[in-house]
C-alpha cells in the first residue's frame, strides 16, 4: 500500500466517521473532550482527585460514543478516563421538536 492509498484510505474513514457522527449527535446530552479523545454521552461525571500531590481528572460516561476511526464498535455502556489534562464538557442543545406546516398539522 502506497503512502498515497494509505492517506486516501485514512480520509475516507475520517469521512464516515464525521458522518455517523451526525447522524446520531441528536441522540447525546453532551460532548465530551479529553486530551486523546472526542465522546458523545448522556450521562457525565467529572471528579478532581488528588494523588500524590498531582490533580487529575476522573471522567465516567455513561451510554456514549468514541470518536475513533480505528475503533469497530463506537457505542460503549460505560467509558472511564483519568487525565491530566483539561476536561471540557459541554451539553448540547436540544432544539424543540417543530412539526412543519403540512397537512396533518394544519
């Protein structure tokens, strides 16, 4: 495989990723950033703990999606990172359901 095929290759799979994102990021309360990853999650828990003098950050999601094109299955049940790094956690909107005007709506 060529350096060519493989960055063709690495470019589709970001493409389907980016596109299965939006098609389920309605289903999600938040987006979660780490410094390795990207998730999706309906259930968020961010605990500063201290060991060792050192602060880190413990992050628990629940029902979530990974943001990793190298990983077969995206959907976890539970998902736990410790980092030190930021954490940034962000709950996303979620418009009301409109019905356009058509005909069984008036």
């Amino acid at each position: 495989m060529s350096a060519e095929d493989l960055e063709k290759y690495e470019t589709d799979m970001e493409l389907s990723l980016y596109k299965e994102y939006r098609d389920i990021v309605g289903q999600f309360t938040y987006v979660v950033e780490t410094e390795r990853r990207f998730y999706l999650a309906n259930a968020v828990d961010v605990a500063v703990r201290n060991g060792d003098g050192e602060v880190y950050f413990e992050v628990r999601m629940s029902d979530a999606w990974v943001w990793d094109m190298y990983r077969p299955a995206r959907f976890v049940k539970q998902v736990r990172v410790i980092t030190f790094k930021d954490v940034n956690v962000e709950e996303l909107e979620k418009p009301d359901l409109r019905l356009e005007d058509g005909p069984f709506n008036g």
